[in-house]
C-alpha cells in the first residue's frame, strides 16, 4: 500500500482484491490521477481516499510520474523517560527531518537532521518506521517528498537548540499522555505516522 497526503487529506493506492466493506474508486488511467490529485489539492474538505487497483507498482510509478521527487529522512526520537522530540515551524508542530545530502545514505541524513534541527547528541537509531509521502508546490513544480523515518533513543540531558535559520522557533520533549494536544495542530502526514508507529514506539 502507497498512502500520500495532499493537504490534509489523502489517497491511499492498494492491491485487489479487498474485503468488501472497503469503499474504493477503481484505476482508469493517468488523467483520472492527474484529476483526483487537483481535487484534493482545491477542496476544503478533508477526505480519505482508496483507489483499488491490479498492478499496484505500475500504477504508483505512474502517479508518481506526475511529480518531481524529493527525498528527506528524520526521526521520532525519544529520551530515557519516554518523551518525544517535536519541533515547532512556520506555525505547526512537527518531526525534526530534513532533505538528503548527495554521498550520504538514508539513515545517516536521518541522523544529522536530527543533530541540526535541535542540537542534540548521542543519538541511537532504533528500527525503520513507515515512510511518509506528501504533496506540495514550488510555484509550477509539483513535489513530491517521500520522508523516510526512524526510530530513535538519545541520552542527551542539555538545552535544545533549535535551528533558527530553518525556521524552527522550538524544539521541545514531549510526555506521550499529551501528545493529543500537539497532534491537533500538526501536518495529516506526522499524525498518521505517530498513529500508525504507535505500536512499535510503545514496545
């Protein structure tokens, strides 16, 4: 399963067959995905979309033939009491990651974002969690930016610098019991990823 977010809302591209309780709009070519993509970037309303199709992998490289790609990794970092490490950025609350550097491999950019963003140490990659993808514009580019996370665990017990010149007003840790709080003003993206990781961050 692909799962993009587009604004708030999202498509989600899965493999026949399925149960039959899931509502799904069937694959009719590359316009239909050009189509849906405009719809969902105009309309207002927040919606969930599925797309049942054959050949899954054909279909996601034709949808992500629409856009340019632009890689970025990050991570859900926690510390020896189990907070979480969350930023604050042009009026959201988000994850520390950023845009790749050429040479250096997913997890490594993973790390130094993290290490740029907040001014952290002694970071620990943990496992993999779900790669994120969403959809935005630079003027008449269309981008698409898959962000690939980790799960991470520092023992860093200093002051947070957050990186002023990218933007980041705060960086600040997080008690899970209020993550709800933050979680009402954060990117669809980083919600579905916090959700779906739940699980494996609470092992």
């Amino acid at each position: 399963m692909y799962k993009v977010f587009i604004n708030d809302s999202s498509i989600s591209f899965i493999e026949k067959p399925l149960s039959q309780d899931v509502q799904t709009i069937n694959y009719e070519g590359v316009e239909q995905l050009k189509s849906v993509a405009k719809d969902l970037e105009e309309d207002t309303e927040i919606r969930h979309m599925v797309m049942a199709v054959d050949h899954l992998e054909k279909v996601w490289e034709d949808f992500v033939s629409l856009y340019e790609i632009i890689e970025a990794a990050g991570g859900v970092v926690r510390n020896n009491v189990g907070e979480i490490l969350m930023i604050y950025r042009l009026g959201k609350w988000d994850l520390p990651k950023g845009k790749l550097e050429h040479g250096e491999s997913i997890e490594e950019g993973a790390v130094r974002e993290v290490i740029e963003e907040c001014g952290i140490t002694n970071l620990r990659v943990l496992k993999e969690l779900p790669v994120t993808y969403h959809t935005y514009n630079i003027g008449d580019r269309k981008i698409l930016k898959r962000t690939y996370w980790y799960e991470m665990h520092t023992k860093h017990v200093g002051e947070l610098v957050p990186q002023i010149e990218e933007h980041i007003e705060k960086a600040q840790w997080i008690n899970p019991d209020f993550l709800d709080e933050y979680m009402g003003n954060t990117y669809a993206s980083i919600h579905w990823l916090l959700e779906s990781s739940k699980e494996m961050l609470e092992q």
